[in-house]
C-alpha cells in the first residue's frame, strides 16, 4: 500500500493539488505531451458530473447527437474572429497514413488534399450541418448537444485544469429570433449555476465577459466564476450568444413567417472535465480529496478492524447485519476478482453510487488513509469494541469529525439524511468562503493592494475596455473575470480611467 | 414534412439501408470523408446501447477510464502485427498549429518532432500505462473499459457499418496467467452475446477467427457473427485474447508470487457504433426502421387523430387520462419549446425512455407515417370514434398487426407486457431467419453454389490456413467467420484440401 505524503497546502500549493490527485488515483500525466490519462477513479466523477448535467440538458428539450472530430481546415477559416482565436492551438492531420520510409523507419504518407483540425471547439462542423437542416422557421429550434473530446495545443498544462486534450459537453442551438437565442444562453448559465451548487457544491457568480474575454467569435459570453482555496478565481463554464456571426459564416438561412429569408440566431455553451479540477481545489484539504456526496463514487466505505489473530465472525455477522440496514433491497454486488477483497454494492442504479466494505489484510490505520485521501463522504469503522456495543464510529470527511452511533439507528433515512447534511455543509462553507473573499476596491491602488495582499475577487467600478485591460493583466496578472448580473444601480469611477460608470466588475487571478 | 419514399429492399438493399435511415432521421455523411453526423434519433439509439452495455461491463468488477486520443508513431510500432494491421489506415498529426503562409492562407505550422496518430485502438498507450502500474501479482488484474471514438482510413464507407470515425467501448485488461486472461476474454464474448441477444434481439454465433481473420498483435481472436436480412454476416462484436504480445512489447512485468519477474497476459474486446447497423439491418422493412423495445428512445407514440373543423376538447381528455393510467406518478415532462407541439414524457428513470404525443397540426397519415417510419415500438391512435368508445387502435411497428383497445386495460403491467412481447417477437424471427439460414457444405462446389444460389451461413470441415482462405476469398468473396464454439465431435474432410479434419467452420459474405 502506498502511502506517500500529501505536501500541505501553505508549504506549496501547486504541488499538493498534484498530491492530491495522485493520491486520490484520479489521473496522471501521458507521455502524449500536455495529455492526460483519467484513471478510473477520477474518471467515475465525471461520470457522476455528465449523468446529472445530461438529464438537466435533456430535460430542458436538448438531444444529444455526434458531429466528426475533424474538421476542415477552410471550415475554420470561415468565421475570422474564429480562426484567429483557435488557430495557434490546433493538432493538424495532414496524411492519411504511416508508411516504411528510407531506414526502414515509419513516416506519414498519403498526404491530405486539405489539412483537417482536430477539433478545438465544434461551432463550425455543427453550423455547416445546422445550414443543410434548416429551411423554414419550423425547422426551429434546433436544441442540440455532444459529449465529446476537444483538443487545444497547451504548453502550461496542468492535470484536469487544462490539457491538450480534454473532455467536454458543447450545447449548439439555433434560433428564429435574436431574443430567443438570447435567453437560451442564459437559460443554460442557469442551468451550469445550479448545477455546480447543487452538485459540485460549488458556488459561482454568473455574470457577462468583457469584450476582451468573450469566446473567438461570439456576440457575448456569459460565465460563471468559482473561487478557489488559494484565493484565484476559475471560469467554470461559458455560455455564448453568437449572434448571426456562425449563421452568416456557414449561411444558415431560413424563410420566415413573412417569407422573407432571415439568417438565423445561435449559441453554444459548455463545460469541461475541468470541473473536477475544480471540485478537487474548492474542497480538498491536506489529508486529501473531499468529495460532495452528490458527485462520490462511493457513499461509504465501511472498514473493518480486523485483529490477524482473532476470529473475525462477530464482525462479518454486524457488517452484514448493517449492509442490510443500508443497502436497498435489490442492491447489485459488483463481481470482485479472488484477489480483490473489496466488496462493492451498488446502492442506487440511477447513479451507481457505492457502498464499499474493505476486507483487506491492511493495517487498520493504512486502510482508514486509504479512504480517507479518496475523499470518501462517510467512513464506518467496525472493531472488537464495537461489536461488543453493536456499535460503530461514523466519520465525515467534510469536516473530520466523528461519532459512535448505534448499529440500529443506521438506517437508509439516516444515510440520505447525513449525505444532505454533508453536502450543505460543504456548500455552506464554500459560500462563506467566497462572501468573505469578495472586496471592494475604489481605486487602482486598492485594487492592486487587495490582488497582493488578499487574493480573492475584487469587485470595483470599471469601464471594459480591451486596451487598458490589457495593461491592467500586465501589470497585476488579474483579468476581469466578469460583469456580475448583479449590478448596483449606482453611479461611480472607474478606477482606471477615474470616468463616471455604472459598469461593476470583478477582478481576480485565475486558473 | 418529409414523406421521401424508401427503396423496397428487393429493388435495391443497399439504398434500401441508406433510405431507412436518412427516413428515420438516424445519420448521415458528413463533408468529412468517411466520417458521418450522428443525428440525435440515432445517437439515442447509442446511448440505450451504452446505458445497458456499461452496467454489464461495470458489474462484472469493470472500471470506466480515458487514455490520450493521440499516439505516439513509435509506440504503434513496438507490437510488429500490430503496426502492420493499422499504419495504413491512420489519421497522421503532424502539426501543432494553422498559419498564414504564402498568399495569406492558412497552412500547417509548428511541425511535431515526432507525428502522432489518432488511436484506430488504443491497446499501446493503454499498456504503456499499465506497464507503470504493475509491478507485482498484487497489481492485478487490471480491468478497465474505455467509451471514446477512433479513427481508421477507410475508403469504400457505409454509415454506422463502415465509417472513417466511430464510437465504441474498448476493454483492456492485464491477468496474472493465461488461463485468467483466457476467460476474461471469453467472458466478455458472453457479455457481448447476451447483450446482442436481450436488447437488439440479434442471435449472434460465438466462436474463434482464423488466423488470418484474426486481431492484429492478438493470439486469438474470438467473435460473435449476426446474420443480416439480405444473408450477409456480420461482425458484431470482438474479444482478443493478446497473450504475452502486448506485455512484451510494453515491458508489463509484476513480481509473482514465487518473486521471480513475469511478463503479465492481456485482453481487449470491443464493440462499436456498428451495432446499430446490425440493428437496422436485422429488424427494418420496407416502410422503415423497426426499434426492439429494449433500446427504442421512445415506448410508445400516441397520434391523437385531430380534426381541423371539430373541438379536440374530448381528445385530449381522454389523452390526459391514458397517460396517467401509464406514465409512473412522477413522470418528467421534457421542456418542450413553444412551435413544438411533440410531448415528451420519461417513463423510466433509469434509460431515459419516453412516452410521446403528437399535437401536430398535420394530415393523420403523415403523423402515422412519422413514427412508423421511426420504428417506434407501439403506436396508439386516438381519433373521434375511438373518443366515442373510450377505445384505441393499438399498433404494433414489429409485425404491424393492431387491435382495438379500451383505454381503461391499458396499465403500466400490459405497457410492460407488450414491450417484453414485442421484444421476444423480434428475436424469434430473427433466430429463426438465422437457423433456417445455416447450410451444409460437403464440398468447395457445394459451398460456392450456397453461396451464390442462397446466401446465408455455410457450415463445413474446413481446416484454416491464410493462403486457402485468401483464394476461397478471391474466388468467392466469402470468408471464414468463425469457428463456431459448438464443434460436432465428428470428422469429416476439408472442403478445400479434402483432408481428414474435426474443424467445422462458417463461411459467409460479409459486411
Ligand atoms: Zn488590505
Ligand atoms: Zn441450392
């Protein structure tokens, strides 16, 4: 069993977050530079993250469909702001095949006519496919989405925060009318909010990019902002109104209820496998991963301390008198290899959340580690004392706390109830966490100041402006990382240029 | 709305295929060559493929993971079968960015030291990382399964059964010894046979490929062949058992328990977006597809038969009462957008499948044809004389038979019933269309005239070698599908060499 040490958190924050996640088995670097493999463990959150985020999708009148990972070269070119925005990123195909060169060595052959992109991001393909699909006004809505794989050339690339390649959803919807496209971008920003509070116990400040900041060829993007242990911000996801920009690009044309021609409205929306990034720095903490119940692969890990000298039927009689307390009725056990002796039970098949018992021949203390570096909500040791007391000790990972609790007050309300309490408790503590992370600054120097000394969001009066904003990312690395919908009426000064604004926004560091 | 005919199949099968879909809405060519838009009609179809073939893989001690899409040129050629079974069919990365060359157009800059393929498998960058991650007896087994798309050049491409990108899930997993590794992957043979079997309703036959047929860089390859509506097989699914191949060419090694180094066995198996090609294929007539209940997105389609002049007050009472004796008290209810008037109602939590109601302002026959043409599993009409009765035409889409119902026998248990009807109904035809195509061949003569005259499946002793069954193949187009798991213990001679042999294989033309 390994059990390397987690750096803490004050000593060096980059690496413990690396700690953190090799510890937790959630996923390392590939030899595939700026790629990375998600172990399964890892992989199992996101497999938690798209089942819920897809139904909110499907829910909303969505259908889920696959448009080809190349993508033309020319297509890309079609949208100018597009191509200039991706074109310094992308992995290019150009042959067809590997074929013996001189020395016998591979070498690619059967070169491409046109070169293809892997694709950064779908507007393209999905909008020349969106063009053939829509004739009249009731062609519309189309409400689409795809799961899929992206690639964008990183060289600063940092496990699930960014990567070369990494895994996404991207919503594509196209509209009659400006307004509808319009309130469908925000509607999906609300859904991605409610998400990552109700999920990810992640709060997140919704609000619109500057000009600067907005997607490669989108009207406005809208975002919802996170804010990390270390102070730093992180965009969680993006929702883009793209105007007519795509359906003039890919001449997506439909005849209106006057006959008339109209180019049509879209947008596109998304988030990433960086949400588990996210999930691991909003939470964690120097013993290791801490998991929302609502996302865990596993609920509970029962672990029984077992003594190699004593007989272990008294244990293995409570365990299973417990498992029946908890578990439903028809709970499926996964298949365990002679070797493995952890057992898994499935304790609800909409979500393949687990209970876990670790029958292992560890040390007690190496097994406990075990669970509690994997950020497991609920931790239920069984020793000798216990089974004497029909008894056992309830940890949560949340906050480290614990309590011996009668084997017969363990029942499947108890379960869902302390799941809830865990999962509010984090959210709680995440949202004092930003309230009290949130400072005004009333002129540059302040803003400054704060960046320096505090870290966290800075909220000010500030007109957007690409130039100064510019010089502001020189000067103190913070970018405005929006423009929260929830705007003062007032009237103030811009702390750069000192001119008379309502526009507030919020400054920060970020990921 | 669309009414575009479909081919009758005994006019032309093939644009019979391609016209079922494009009818149904499942697919269709992409400006990529080779690589197709899969539409949402058929991407659910995916999904309740997914949805019940991950249960089985992750229930059978399975983990979900993600390794990079991009492989390394020089890791393709450490297996030799390996690389020569996929060089000539892979798309080349190249190149890390797009820039204005000469005349201002966008080419491929920032060359890579060394090019990178897009995975057409993933077993060498899967055991790459395996190789650091075992290092003793106490590492193993690894199982693990992968859902991603792949890439293989194909030229001459037929959507979902041939395509130059698909979706599939990829097992890869490393044993201790090869009698572990061995039933890995005959288990997961049965898996992929049980799943074809209870959810597409496709009988498939197990058996082992040639090797010549076989994986390239496996010891065995083993297989399950369907057998399609116009005779031709195909290959539904694949399970390799790679030996020590794999784990030589990757240095997996682990510490035995006799602590002396051993070389570790591996499996991978595999099964794709092909399958719904099987599907089509298999069950679709001449007025469309036909869905097996069990992966159908929709249960039933309720065409309200509305007419135009009368009050539908009374038609959509009576609606309102058949779904809620059907749907469960807390059905979801799909947003539905203001144009479209298709409810959409979640019958099953679990796979998403949905009850729909056609509100539509259109000719009867049209909203029939619609969902007929779908391949929707039941269709419930409800016009003015069914109100009058409180009755309504049920229809069946599998064996197109209908009968009067009264709305108040219609229950979730006679819902459940049908479905399970339906199903059991689809694969019996099929089995019986398999087994009443499976013909004896006693010489080559015998076997070329079956195969020309009839078709289907041809059984005979037939000892394999590559350059016989390249002949046979030039000669007859026909291969060696398998050699089918139920052997007669009887001899007999080869059909080509007229050898005394106990190997009884089926030859068939295939997809
Ligand atoms: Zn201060
Ligand atoms: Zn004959």
């Amino acid at each position: 069993m390994s059990n390397q040490k987690i750096t803490p958190r004050k000593q060096n924050y980059a690496q413990w977050y690396q700690d953190v996640i090799q510890s937790a088995g959630l996923a390392e670097h590939s030899p595939v530079r700026g790629c990375m493999v998600i172990r399964p463990e890892g992989y199992a959150i996101w497999e938690a993250i798209q089942r819920d985020l897809d139904l909110r999708i499907k829910r909303s009148g969505h259908m889920n469909a696959y448009f080809p990972m190349l993508i033309p070269q020319s297509f890309l070119a079609k949208e100018a702001q597009h191509v200039e925005g991706f074109a310094m990123e992308c992995a290019v195909v150009t042959h067809s095949k590997l074929e013996n060169g001189h020395d016998n060595q591979l070498e690619p052959g059967g070169p491409l006519e046109e070169p293809m992109v892997i694709r950064p991001t779908s507007e393209t393909i999905v909008n020349h496919m969106f063009s053939q699909w829509v004739q009249s006004y009731r062609d519309l809505p189309i409400l689409m989405n795809q799961w899929c794989n992206v690639m964008r050339w990183e060289m600063r690339t940092r496990l699930f925060l960014r990567t070369a390649e990494f895994l996404w959803q991207e919503g594509h919807t196209v509209h009659e009318t400006r307004k509808e496209a319009e309130s469908e971008t925000l509607r999906m920003l609300d859904t991605y909010a409610d998400f990552c509070e109700q999920m990810l116990a992640i709060p997140v400040i919704k609000g619109r990019k500057t000009n600067k900041e907005k997607f490669a060829g989108a009207v406005h993007t809208y975002s919802i902002e996170a804010l990390l242990q270390d102070g730093k911000a992180l965009q969680a996801g993006t929702s883009h109104f793209l105007g007519q920009n795509f359906s003039k690009g890919f001449d997506i044309q439909y005849l209106g209820r006057d006959q008339k021609l109209e180019y049509a409205w879209t947008t596109s929306w998304g988030v990433s496998t960086r949400l588990i990034g996210a999930l691991i720095m909003m939470h964690s903490d120097d013993k290791g991963l801490v998991l929302p119940p609502a996302v865990a692969p596993q609920a509970i890990a029962i672990v029984p301390i077992l003594n190699k000298k004593q007989d272990d039927t008294d244990i293995r009689t409570l365990i299973d008198q417990l498992l029946k307390r908890l578990l439903p009725e028809k709970a499926i056990k996964i298949a365990s290899t002679d070797r493995d002796s952890i057992e898994k039970y499935i304790i609800n098949e909409n979500t393949n959340q687990q209970i876990v018992v670790d029958w292992r021949k560890y040390r007690p203390g190496d097994k406990r580690y075990h669970w509690e570096k994997r950020g497991v909500p609920l931790r239920i040791e069984i020793g000798p004392r216990e089974v004497a007391a029909r008894s056992c000790m309830v940890k949560r990972r949340c906050d480290n706390t614990q309590a011996s609790m009668q084997i017969d007050d363990l029942t499947p309300d108890w379960l869902r109830d302390q799941l809830a309490s865990i999962q509010k408790t984090m959210l709680d503590k995440a949202s004092q966490f930003m309230q009290s992370n949130i400072r005004h600054a009333n002129s540059y120097d302040e803003l400054k100041h704060i960046l320096k000394e505090h870290g966290g969001l800075v909220r000010c009066f500030f007109e957007p402006n690409d130039e100064i904003e510019k010089k502001i990312q020189e000067e103190t690395k913070a970018a405005v990382r929006n423009i929260p919908f929830d705007q003062n009426t007032s009237i103030g000064r811009c702390i750069y240029t000192n001119m008379e604004t309502s526009t507030e926004v919020l400054f920060a560091l970020a990921y």
